[in-house]
C-alpha cells in the first residue's frame, strides 16, 4: 500500500513499434527503397563472388535495419518469409 505522501510515477509514453506486414514492405520504405540502394551498386563479377554477396547482403541488412530497427536481421528474415 502507497503511503500519503509518495507521488505516484508516471509512465513513459512509448511510439508504438512498427510491424513488418505487407502494407510496410510494399509502402516507401519497403521493395521500392531496396532497388534504390541497389541502383547504383556495381558488382565485381566473376572470381568475386563472395566480395560480390558480402556487399549484397550488408545492403539488404541496411535496408531491413531501415525498415524495422527492432528486429535483428535473422528475425527480419524469419518474419519475412
């Protein structure tokens, strides 16, 4: 029990986290932004596969990062599938 002189606390207002659906994938942020970090990327080609896939993944972990900060990509790619 709360004695008569102790202040009640207040809670911290919180934003509300956003939610990976299909309306947020397809909204601005979503498909559409991807192809726009990837417009302009070029790729080293054969024999730098690997440098090739590195790049492309940190750009789509980037992209997911944008798209839900609170999700880790493994998370990203489990609730995108």
């Amino acid at each position: 029990m709360k004695k008569a002189n102790e202040v009640a606390k207040k809670k911290a207002s919180r934003r509300p986290r956003p939610k990976l659906d299909a309306i947020r994938l397809t909204g601005p942020r979503g498909f559409d932004e991807l192809t726009n970090l990837l417009k302009h990327e070029k790729f080293k080609g054969k024999g730098q596969e690997f440098a090739d896939l590195d790049t492309l993944m940190h750009k789509f972990e980037y992209w997911a990062h944008r798209l839900v900060p609170h999700l880790a990509f493994d998370d990203f790619i489990e609730k995108a599938e």
